[in-house]
C-alpha cells in the first residue's frame, strides 16, 4: 500500500495546474482533502466560477461536473494506492470485515455483553450521560486493561 501523502494533486491525470492554484485557495492541499470533499461547494454559489488562467490571460469555468471528475480521480488514485477500499461490497465482504473487527473489554461483563463483545475498534463511539456518571473512569480504565 502507497502512502497517502506521496499522493499530489499534481499527481492526478489531466488535473490542470490552474485547478490546483483553485483548489488549493479553496483549502484542497492534498488528494485526501480533494477525496472527501464536496464538489458544488468547491464549484462555487451559482454552479461554477471563472478564473483567469495566468499562462493565456483566459477565463476558464470550472463547474461541478468538473470538480466531480476530479474527486472521482482523487478517489480511484486512493483506491488504486490500496488506502481507499472500493466503495461497494457485498453484505456478506462487509458482514466479514466487522466481525473481524478487534473489540475491547470495557472491564463490566454486563456492559461488554450488551456491546456484543465490547467496544468495536475502527469506528467512532460516544458516550452520553450526565456529569456524574462516570464516563471518564470508564474511558481510563479501559485504556489501562488494554
């Protein structure tokens, strides 16, 4: 697997580098930034914008369709580098990759029973409660059993 900061912008197949001055004064630095982002708010309000390329003192639109193509791109360059798993799968490919998810013991049988086997690693877990109910001793402790 290719590491996803030797991926450029510049990179990409037929990405002119007027798109990357655009990109990047959108705040697009690199093609993990161009991956997750969302093509009509890079176009612009009104569905495209005009920019004056310096090399031919020309204007020229770049429209969603556009941005679009590009974060295509940017995407099959993650897919192709193995950073990015393809985006459609099977039930039974996606069934397989979570039940060989890692889980951690939250140090309460109960309370692992009722997770199914304790917190899933690889994903994004929140716990809510009041002040006092002691969210953060159970954070640290289960920190400290792994």
């Amino acid at each position: 697997m290719s590491n996803v900061s030797d991926l450029w912008l510049k990179d990409l197949p037929g990405v002119e580098p007027y798109l990357i001055n655009k990109l990047k004064r959108a705040g697009i630095q690199s093609v993990l930034d161009l991956t997750v982002s969302i093509p009509h708010e890079l176009a612009g309000e009104g569905g495209g914008d005009y920019i004056i390329d310096d090399d031919n003192n020309t204007a020229i639109t770049s429209d969603i369709e556009t941005i679009s193509q590009l974060v295509s791109k940017a995407k099959k360059a993650l897919m192709d580098s193995g950073a990015l798993s393809k985006e459609f799968c099977t039930a039974e490919e996606f069934l397989e990759r979570r039940n060989s998810l890692v889980r951690f013991t939250t140090g309460s049988m109960k309370l692992d029973s009722f997770l199914k086997g304790g917190i899933e690693s690889q994903v994004l877990q929140r716990l809510r409660g009041d002040l006092v109910q002691e969210k953060v001793s159970l954070c640290c402790y289960s920190i400290i059993k792994q």
